[in-house]
C-alpha cells in the first residue's frame, strides 16, 4: 500500500490528482488521508468528489472513504478499461481538473476511451480555462504520442457552471519523451477568445483587441480567433487563451476569464500580459504546463527535459509524488532566467 500525506508540500487538490492517477496507472492500493489540507475548505469537494468516482469507473477501483467533505479515502484499481463514461459535477467545479486527473488514466487503456462530462465549469477560477487544455496542453501531448480531442459542447462559468465536454483518448503503450532545452524565436502567437451570451456587447471582440494591443506594443503580431458563443443560455462568460510558438519547439500560453465587474479589456490584457511575462523569460513551457507535465515525463520511455521561469507549488508537489509512487527521478536546475526540469532516463 501506497501511503500519501496530504498537508504535504501544497497540501492541495493537486496531491489527490496525481496520486489517484498513478496509483491506477501502477495498480497500486493509495490510501490518502489529510486531503486538502492547507485549503480553507480541506476535504473532497465536488469536483474532487468526481474526479476520484471517474478515476475508479477507469480502473474498477474498490472505494473506501469516497465522499463529500471526506479527508481520507482508500483507492483500490484493478486495471484500466476502455470504453464509454459519463461524469457529472454538478456546480461550477471545475471541468478542465477533473480532466487533468483521468487523462494518464486514459492513456494506458487498451483501447480507446470516450468520456462526457457535464454540469461542470470550463472557465472558472483557480484551473486551467477548457481551451487551454484544447489549444496548449493536448497538441504538447500530442508529440509524445497521446492522440486524443477535446470538444466543448457548452461553456460554463462561475457561479452555475452548466458545462459540457467530450473527451477522446487513444491508447498508447509507449510516450515518448519530451525534450525541449532551448527557446528559440517565436514563430506565431494566437488566440481564441470567447464569450457566451454577450456577443451583444461585442465582449469576445474587446478581449481580442486589448490583448492585441498590448502584445503588439511589445513587438508580436497575433493572430486571435473571436467566438460568439450560444451554447449555455443559462449561464453567459467569456475567457481568453493566447499562446505562443517557437521555432525550436517550445510553447507558452497563458488565459484569463470574465468575471461580473471586471471589464472585458482587462480580461484580454491579463491575458496578454501573463503571455509576455513567459516570452520575456523565454522557457520552453509556460508555468502551469511544466507542472501538467510531470505525470507524462515520469511515465515515459526515456529522459525528458524542458524548462519553466518559475518553480511552482505545484511542479515542486508533482516532482515528489511522482519520485514517491514511482521509481523515477527529477533534478531541477536554474539556468539563468529559468528553472531547466530533467527527468533521468
């Protein structure tokens, strides 16, 4: 049995992610306790609550302790299936991390995995915004050999929530490792900027155009795509992701998402301003991307390198869960302005 103290290091959600993740991946007993521990809220929340019920209907996982508030629970997989699954959150909790759990799950199925969740938020505070993973994190994972497509059949925002998504995953035996050491010169820098039910008040377009302006005071040329979205009458919201590319590989993106006061030029120049601040530092991944990327470097075949301008709680949280429930090995190095991530091979 795997044991996992959950005050550790961020003593957050994250710790839960991971660790159920790998435990099914491995086929490992996890016993997790002090879940959630250093949050003003400790325990399972919804969308936590969810993500560990999905994460068991993946691997047949006996449960113990799964339920509401609960700070302790006992993860027992058997082996990950394929096929179809539904979820459902049921409050604005946040979609894009329930993802973020099951995706390595989905990966060593044997064949193809379909999953639908709804009632859930795509672009909702404190996680990565639905097109973020979209448009950065599954095209990166897609170079190690991770097939899958995401598509947004509703957008859905705080305080509702009200979205849906399906995932596609293909199986793969073998991920590749990631190597990406040197920046480079920026190739391109898009976007997609969307709102829900404000088209009236062209908010898709004012996001576009301050993150726009902003960036091209700095010397980029952007290309935005705006989206005058009507799929979620019940709940209107906007968010923006931009990202760039460079020539030797690497990618930085960087969001930011309406919300009831905030004007939506902010919004875009939020967005642009993050963006700038990873261009300017010039790591081959942005910040959330180089702790969504721990799992995937841990399982793969093979060193993987890449760098980040910050070590964050969370990368620093995910490098010792995956030395702790696997046998890998990180260093982490600074590097002039960055922080080079070495998975040993």
């Amino acid at each position: 049995m795997v044991e996992v103290d959950g005050s550790q290091k961020s003593g957050s959600g994250t710790i839960l992610r991971l660790s159920i993740a790998l435990a099914a991946i491995s086929g490992k007993l996890l016993h997790i306790y002090n879940i959630r521990q250093n949050r003003p809220q400790p325990g399972l929340k919804p969308q936590h609550l969810e993500a560990v019920l999905t994460a068991a209907k993946l691997c047949d996982a006996e449960l113990r302790g799964v339920h509401l508030n609960s700070r302790e629970l006992w993860f027992a997989p058997k082996g990950v299936r394929d096929g179809r699954f539904e979820a459902e959150i049921g409050t604005a909790g946040s979609i894009s991390m329930l993802l973020v759990t099951v995706l390595p799950i989905c990966v060593f199925a044997e064949e193809t995995v379909r999953l639908h969740v709804a009632n859930g938020g795509t672009d909702v505070p404190h996680s990565p915004t639905i097109n973020y993973l979209r448009f950065v994190f599954l095209p990166l994972l897609e170079r190690m050999g991770v097939h899958s497509e995401l598509i947004v059949r509703k957008y859905g925002y705080y305080p509702k929530g009200m979205g849906e998504v399906d995932l596609m995953v293909e199986p793969c035996k073998h991920l590749k490792p990631l190597r990406f050491e040197a920046f480079g010169n920026i190739k391109d820098v898009k976007g997609v900027s969307v709102c829900t039910f404000l088209a009236d008040r062209k908010v898709a377009e004012r996001q576009a155009k301050a993150a726009s302006s902003y960036l091209k005071e700095k010397g980029c040329s952007v290309t935005i795509q705006v989206v005058n979205d009507s799929s979620n009458s019940f709940q209107k919201g906007s968010s923006i992701i931009l990202w760039a590319e460079t020539d030797t590989g690497a990618v930085v993106g960087a969001d930011s998402i309406g919300e009831l006061g905030k004007p939506s030029e902010t919004v875009g120049r939020e967005a642009a301003e993050k963006l700038w601040r990873e261009i300017s530092a010039k790591p081959t991944v942005d910040v959330h991307m180089a702790d969504l990327l721990i799992p995937y470097a841990a399982l793969a075949q093979g060193g993987s390198v890449y760098s980040t301008r910050v070590l964050s709680e969370h990368l620093l949280t995910n490098i010792w869960l995956a030395e702790t429930l696997l046998d890998v090995k990180f260093d982490v190095r600074k590097m002039g302005n960055v922080y080079l991530v070495e998975k040993r091979g």
